[in-house]
C-alpha cells in the first residue's frame, strides 16, 4: 500500500499490483485468462489496494484550493484511506 502511496506522490516506482490494476482497467480485463476465480489467491485485493490507495492520493492532489476539512466531509472514505497510509508510514518510521 505504501508503495502505491509513494508512486502517486512521484517519489516511487508503481508496485507490480499497481501497474496490473491499471493495465486491467484500461484494457478491461483480468490479468490471467479465465474469469475473477481462476486469478491467483489474493491477487486481485491487492490490486484493488494498490490502485484505492493510489487514487485516493491522487484526488487528494487535485482538491485545489478547497481546505482538507471541507475536502474530507465530501469525499469521506477517500480520506479514511488517506489517514490508514499515513498512520502506516508513521509506523513504518517508528514515529
């Protein structure tokens, strides 16, 4: 996830999940033939993370001039996962 944190900020490659979940959507199709059970096991969460996660931080880039409290009452769930990445980067640095 914080990978895909740091690719949308530009400060990182995309992860291998996140490159494959924009792949699929662009190309409107699974990453392995057959339907969504024939993906490997966990797959498609973690794609699904990875691009949650990297959109969220793209929106968030493009809120312009609106303050974060305004912002954060209109786009709620996109502002839960914003404060999850930031809590796991404070982790990951032991702050």
């Amino acid at each position: 996830m914080l990978e895909s944190a740091d690719a949308a900020e530009g400060v990182g490659a995309y992860p291998a999940e996140l490159e494959m979940a924009l792949l699929c959507e662009q190309w409107n199709s699974l990453p392995d033939a057959g339907g969504v059970l024939d993906q490997k096991v966990g797959l498609l969460a973690r794609m699904s993370a990875a691009l949650n996660v990297f959109r969220a931080i793209k929106n968030e880039q493009n809120r312009g001039d609106m303050k974060l409290s305004e912002w954060s009452k209109q786009h709620p769930d996109t502002y839960r996962t914003l404060v999850r990445v930031e809590k796991l980067r404070r982790k990951q640095h032991g702050s």
